[in-house]
C-alpha cells in the first residue's frame, strides 16, 4: 500500500524527496523532534509533547511561524495516520528544522516533517520477556542547556542502539560526564529499591522523556514513593528492580543487566494503575 509523508503541510508520497542538501538539522543536527503515539485516532499525552516542543524550540531560538500552530500540527497528524490507515495506533515522528544555509547564514525558514507507521499489536502490552542491558562504554552525554532536549544530534544514541545490536542486547544505557548513568538509547530509566522507584534527575542529563513526566506526576497520586536521583553502575547492581520508559511503549521492564537479574512486580503495577488506563479509555 502507497504511504505518504506531510512535509511542511503537503502531503507526499514517502519516497518523495524533500530535505535540501543545505538543510541544518542535515547539516549539523540542528532541530528537534518528537516520538508520538497515536492510538485509537487520538494522540496520547498530546499536551506533554507541545509543551516539550515549546520549550525545545525556545531553547534552541526556532521562532515557530503564527500559521504553524500547534493546533494545526495536531490536526496534520492525525489527517497522515488516517490517510496511511494507521490511526488505531501509530508511531509518529514530527521532525523539525531551522532552515536551510551554512552557520552564520541560516534562512530561518523552519521546516517540518510528518511520518507515521502501524505499530506492532505487542506495542501497547507489558513485555513478557524482561529486557537485556548494558551500558554503552564509548561515549560521555554532556550536561548543559541541550540535554534534555530531542536533539537531530542524536549521534551518542545512534552508537549505543549499534552497539546494543551487536552485543545482542536490548537496550544500552548512556554514560554522563561524570560516569553516571543518564538514560538508554529511546528511553528513560526508572529503578526499585526498598519499595522506593528512583529515577536519575533531568540535571543528570538525561531527555525529558514525556512518559518520565507522567509517570513521575501520576505517582503523586498513588501513594507510591519516588524520588530524583543519582544513578550509577552499583545502584543498579543493587536494585529491585529496572524499568524503561517512553511515550510509544510505555513501560518496559528490565531483566537483567550484566549479571544482575531483576523481578517485574512493581513495574507491572505502574503499568496497569497508570499506563494501561491510557489504552483502554
């Protein structure tokens, strides 16, 4: 079946060509984008991803143009996955740029893409079998005013998915600069301890995962105890146990990390009082 892309409101067929080899975030990474879940032809913590966007785009001074609203981005979205038939659930990849030109030449021109593909049925389920990880050991995430953001430069990431494909692990973690562990390659990292779920502090360096937020702000209402930490290597050799997180999967729990062999019991908790909820309304 033809599948379209929207390339800055024009719907095109995916094979069309549409970035100018001069294009920034081509260029040297500059924009930001975000992983969206679509499920059951509504967008799922919509306002979490806008208010991220926002804020990305502030930081890196993207002036968003009064057309592009994210009203309309909403819509756009939601039009795509309809005419790819995939509005029962989808991932969703919104891709912006600043423009096209060299450094100190860009033509602001802002420029976004729209992409969306069917996700596997097993997608919004807790996985059955508990992750394999590591920590990727040849790359240092700095710690500044990028960190948090969704970055096109997204290359220490790009490595460690690599990596992990070819130690034939599920996941890999990324290192800051001070060898602390800030998050995994598409996710965010939770740890149990003593009843207590940790997870390591947006300082840290890690992305502000959308799923992160909202969990940490549901968990308020349960009673449950968490706190923002840091995370290095022995904590998670002592914990209970480990979980990933982000907006397209939701929770997924770790087995083992190196010889380390962890339970389930209080990530299949969070998964069914807060993230499953999501899918059945």
């Amino acid at each position: 079946m033809k599948s379209f892309i929207n390339y800055n409101g024009r719907l095109l067929d995916e094979q069309e060509p549409v970035i100018k080899s001069a294009d920034r975030s081509y260029r040297y990474g500059d924009g930001v984008f975000e992983t969206i879940r679509v499920w059951k032809s509504k967008i799922l913590f919509a306002e979490l991803h806008v208010e991220r966007l926002m804020v990305s785009l502030q930081t890196l001074k993207i002036n968003l143009p009064k057309l592009v609203t994210p009203e309309r981005l909403k819509n756009e979205i939601m039009e795509l996955c309809g005419r790819n038939k995939c509005e029962d659930d989808a991932r969703v990849r919104l891709s912006i740029s600043r423009g096209a030109g060299g450094l100190y030449d860009s033509d602001d021109s802002f420029q976004y893409l729209i992409e969306c593909s069917t996700l596997p049925g097993t997608a919004g389920r807790l996985n059955e079998n508990g992750l394999v990880i590591d920590v990727f050991p040849h790359a240092r995430k700095s710690i500044d005013i990028f960190s948090n953001l969704k970055s096109s430069n997204y290359l220490p990431y790009v490595m460690a998915a690599l990596y992990a494909k070819e130690k034939k692990l599920n996941d890999c973690l990324l290192l800051n600069i001070h060898d602390r562990i800030c998050d995994a390659t598409i996710a965010n990292i939770f740890w149990v301890k003593n009843n207590t779920v940790f997870t390591p502090l947006l300082s840290e360096g890690c992305v502000a995962g959308v799923m992160r937020r909202y969990l940490i702000e549901k968990l308020a209402s349960t009673g449950q105890s968490l706190r923002e930490e840091e995370l290095g290597i022995s904590n998670l050799e002592n914990a209970d146990e480990v979980f990933l997180t982000n907006a397209v999967y939701g929770i997924r729990w770790v087995k083992q990390f190196r010889e380390n062999v962890y339970d389930n019991k209080i990530s299949e908790k969070l998964y069914k009082e807060i993230v499953l909820p999501n899918f059945e309304s």
